[in-house]
C-alpha cells in the first residue's frame, strides 16, 4: 500500500502492506500489515467508524457483473466495519443482511518503539452467497478491488491505497478505481 496521493510533505507515512489469494471450498483471504509509531485505537463495538483509528481496509467486488463491493474496514483490535452496496451514498451495514461473519485474526509485534500490526481475514464463500444470493465457489476469475492504510483522526492522518485513487480529497468508495485482481490455481 504505497499510494499516499493526499500526503503533505511533513506527513508520516507508515509502511503498509497486503497478500491476497483464496482457497477453493473456504475463501477469499486477505493479510494486511502496517508499521506504526502511534497506533491509534479507540473504536470497540462492530460497525463503528473504525476508519478514524489506525485501520487497514480491503474493498472488493468479488461477484461478476454485479456492481456491489463489500469494504471490511478493520483497526488493530480486530473491531471492524462491513458494508455493502453500490457506492458511497447505498452502503448497508453487512450485520443486518446476515448472521454469517468473515474470520478475522489480529497480530501485533511491538519493537524499538514502532509498532507492526495487522491482521488476516477470510471473507468466508458462504457470506459471498449470503450477500450477493449467488452460490459462490472460489473459481479462477477476476475480481476487483483496492487495499487501504488510513487513520482519520491519529496525530498523523493518512489515508494510503494499493490501487491508485485519482481523487482531490481521500475517497476510498469509488469502484471506478479498483484494480483486478487475478485469482488462479497454482
């Protein structure tokens, strides 16, 4: 996650990462990491605007020809946000649409001060199913997507992309923007 196209010249950039790749018969899997100084943390219940903490995001479009993302933005306790829809102005909080959660698993290692921390989730087939009213399979495909690093509200704002995002101001919900991603069979 090395696009940081909102950055003042003084700002703080933290080292951001993501490994993507999915498993036929269980999911789509994302690993994101961050290094950081002054890791911001305060959101603690689901659906909270995690965003303002230190957080790292993954937007996808994992159904063909339908036009709906799923964005699961998540901060370092694992507390996340999950939405669905079209756009910025139609997102629907994934809890009211579905029991079925995604795994998410939280690491940290904190060393000379600077803190890596992060995460693996797995968007599970059966809430791809669930969402979309489509039997899902991982199969190989082209999916679309982008990858996020921000922290709205920390003593150094950032708002960082794995795709580029050729927006004025920090606008992580424009599917005009997303990259494909190839899943295929090693």
């Amino acid at each position: 996650i090395s696009n940081f196209p909102w950055k003042n010249k003084d700002d703080i950039i933290p080292e951001s990462h993501v490994g993507f790749f999915a498993v036929e018969g269980e999911g789509i899997h994302a690993v994101l990491w961050s290094f950081e100084e002054d890791v911001l943390c305060n959101c603690t219940k689901r659906d909270d605007p995690v965003y303002t903490d230190s957080c790292l995001e993954v937007f996808l479009m994992p159904v063909e020809n339908d036009k709906r993302y799923i964005n699961f933005e998540v901060n370092r306790n694992g507390v996340y946000l999950s939405e669905i829809g079209t756009c910025r102005a139609d997102r629907v909080f994934i809890s009211t649409l579905t029991d079925i959660e995604p795994t998410i698993e939280t690491m940290e290692i904190t060393e000379n001060g600077k803190t890596a921390w992060g995460y693996e989730i797995i968007i599970h087939e059966s809430l791809i199913s669930a969402l979309y009213g489509v039997d899902y399979h991982i199969t190989e495909s082209t999916v679309k997507g982008n990858f996020y690093k921000c922290a709205e509200l920390s003593k150094n704002p950032h708002f960082g992309t794995f795709f580029p995002v050729e927006t004025e101001k920090p606008d992580f919900h424009r599917p005009e923007f997303f990259g494909k991603i190839e899943l295929r069979k090693v």
